[in-house]
C-alpha cells in the first residue's frame, strides 16, 4: 500500500516486521492460499461502494511490463504499439490482460479507474488475450450476479469473436471500433406497401454506411463535460445493423472533439444497446479513459514494473496484493472518508482535493508504527481492532491499531 518498490524486501523495510524475513517470501510463494480468492474479494469490496441499482462499468485493456530476461514468467516478444524512439519495434516483456471498475469521485468529479483482476498472456502455447479476457469476464459474473454490468474497451477487443463471449454474459458493451467495419442501416419498407408479395425472406441490411451516407445524418453540436473539461462535441448518429455481429442492431456513433487546433479526426463508437442516446454513449465510454493513468501508477508508482518473482503463481499473486492497495487507496478517497481526509488534510488546500497520492504519503509515517499483530486474537483466529475512550486519546502512538 504505502511501498513504492515491487520488490518484496523493500515492502518489508516499511513496516515493522517481527518474523524471519524469508517466512514472508514463503508465504508470497508457497503459502496455502489462492490469488483468485483474493480477486473475489477484492471484487466485492470495490463494487460494494457502488450504489445499488446503478450500471459498473468494467474496463478491459492490456499492459506490457518489459523485462530484461527471457527466463521471467510469461515473458514474450511484443510489438510496441507506443512506438517510442528509445526501445525497439519488438520488445521482450509480458503482457498483462486487466479488468478495472471505473468511479467518479464527487468533489471534483475526476474519473478514476481501480484494478481488480489481471493475468499475463502464457509464455507459449495458443492461450491468448482472448481467451484469457473471456474467463476474467466470466469470473466477474460469477462474483457479481444480479448487477448490471457495462464492458468499456478499445477497438482491439471490439471484434465479432472477441465481443460474442461478452455478450453471451449479459455485458452491456460500448467501445471505439475501426473505421472499416461493416454497417449497414435499417431496411426501409415500401410506402405505401407493395400489394404483390415479394419471394424470400424479408431483407436485413439496408443501405451501407459508406462515408457518403454519414455525411448526409443530421449532425449535432453540444457542450458535455468529458476528459476532465467541458468540450465541443459534434456528432453524428444511426442506429445500424452490424454486420461483424451477424446482423445485430446497434447505436453507433461518429463522434469528434473541437480543440484549438481545430477538429479532431473522427472516432466511431458503438454500444450494443440501442435504446441509448448519442451523448449518453459518449459519457458511457469517457469513463474507459482513467485505465491509463492507473497504469502509469501502478507501473511505477507502485512498483509492478519490478516484479521480478520466478514462478508465475508468485508473480500472481504479488500483482493482486499491489492492485489491493491500489484499491484501499482509491477507496479512501473516492468514498471521502473522514478520518482519511483529516489525516492528509493540508491547511491551505480545500478538503475536496485530496487525492490518493496525498493521503499515501500521509500514511507512510503512521502505518509503520501501528502494531497490528497485537489486534490478533488467536483463538477467535480474526482481528480485534479496540477503539479507547475519549479520556484515553491522546496524540501518542497507540499500543493497538485504532
């Protein structure tokens, strides 16, 4: 939570610890307990801040971590899709498939995006990002049945195959698609009705959506709040049928932003539910933009960029227990919790701009001095956290975790 290294050694300084330093990394890699429980609870603990009845809104993207050596667990060759000048076309790394749940904290209305599953694409065999992406999906179903669930995702996993398992689930998809995709519009019926019956089945597809068509949809202009700023959004509208998804009638969305260099180029967007308006799909899908600076954070904020464990259990089952302080992080803050705001609450600033990073560091000098194995009760085999009287509160330390 409060460590910024990967390495489970430096996490050990922070605290203070009273075992045998190696009964830690025993307990990391051969202890009797499983990562995927702790996902679920992880899962129930974030969704359970979300009010009842409201959609979750699930992000899905990948990661690559580079490593320097090849022996490393799910290590592979990559492309770089960044392209950045100082690495290589193809680097060695792995690549981590994420499902985050996406907020919105209500002081300043911020997104925010908070991990709650991972897993690397294998080192060899025909196991990929897919098929991984499919059992994460299903997992999260199975912890989260009777909520209405939302998947927001780029346009890699917006593809016939990879969208078919989302939506055997249940999930309410909404993601940037290609521009190449095949969509037509509805079928438009004689008027009046021809008296002679026509032969064969009704027709499906209408006229296709080609760049001459679009241009003839009426477009819309409007001010939403969208990437932490008001913007201009204009926008052009259909409901089409898509022919990647066999016919299946859908809500897509020509959509681009005004800056001060102009218009943007245009980005298609689709959700799998009609019903939805234009702008609500346009707000539906700003909320998958958080994942990236959760990546950044995690990466090297949190140290996941130096997992250097030898056995892919191991490397698992750190990863979750780095994305689970991420969340108690995030939590705090997006919950504006009380006694969290006080603590990293600074004279001059508003209590509403506190953020995770802020309360993190205020933290860093307070965790280390509780003694948390005092609040075990053996017996009992749970944890006893005993708040004192109001005459016994001081400014001291106390023996146990309040």
């Amino acid at each position: 939570m409060i460590s910024g290294e990967g390495f489970l050694t430096q996490a050990l300084l922070v605290i203070q610890y009273e075992n045998v330093w190696s009964s830690y990394h025993h307990w990391v890699s051969q202890g009797k307990w499983r990562w995927r429980d702790l996902a679920h609870r992880l899962i129930l603990l974030v969704c359970s801040k979300v009010p009842d009845g409201q959609i979750t809104s699930i992000i899905l993207d990948d990661l690559t971590i580079e490593r320097c050596s090849a022996k490393a667990p799910a290590c592979r060759i990559h492309r770089q899709h960044s392209k950045k000048k100082n690495r290589g076309l193809y680097i060695p790394g792995q690549c981590w498939v994420f499902l985050a749940i996406a907020f919105q904290r209500p002081s300043d209305k911020v997104h925010t995006a908070i991990s709650v599953m991972a897993f690397p694409s294998p080192k060899s065999g025909n196991i990929s990002k897919i098929k991984m992406a499919k059992a994460m999906l299903k997992s999260v179903r199975q912890s989260l049945q009777g909520r209405i669930l939302r998947l927001l995702t780029d346009s890699w996993f917006m593809n016939g195959p990879r969208m078919q398992p989302a939506l055997e689930l249940g999930y309410e998809v909404i993601g940037h698609i290609p521009k190449n995709r095949a969509l037509y519009a509805l079928p438009v019926e004689a008027n009046p009705p021809s008296p002679f019956k026509r032969k064969g089945r009704k027709r499906i597809y209408g006229a296709k959506m080609t760049p001459e068509e679009v241009e003839k949809l009426p477009v819309t202009m409007m001010t939403v709040w969208l990437y932490r700023k008001y913007r201009t959004v204009s926008f052009r509208s259909c409901i089409c049928r898509a022919r990647f998804l066999k016919g299946r009638i859908v809500r897509v969305v020509w959509s681009r932003f005004e800056n001060d260099k102009g218009q943007t180029e245009t980005k298609l967007f689709l959700s799998i539910n009609p019903d939805l308006e234009a702008h609500e799909v346009l707000l539906a899908y700003s909320l998958r933009w958080p994942i990236e600076p959760m990546f950044q954070q995690l990466k090297h904020e949190f140290g996941c960029k130096h997992l250097w464990q030898r056995r892919l259990r191991t490397v698992l089952r750190w990863m979750h227990i780095k994305m689970a302080g991420y969340a108690l992080m995030q939590l705090l803050t997006i919950c504006q919790n009380p006694a969290a705001i006080a603590i990293a609450k600074i004279a001059w600033r508003l209590p509403d701009t506190v953020t995770a990073g802020t309360l993190r560091r205020a933290m860093f000098w307070i965790i280390p001095q509780f003694q948390i194995r005092d609040c075990w009760n053996r017996y009992e085999q749970k944890l006893e956290l005993e708040l004192p009287d109001k005459d016994e509160r001081s400014g001291s330390i106390l023996p146990k975790a309040t």
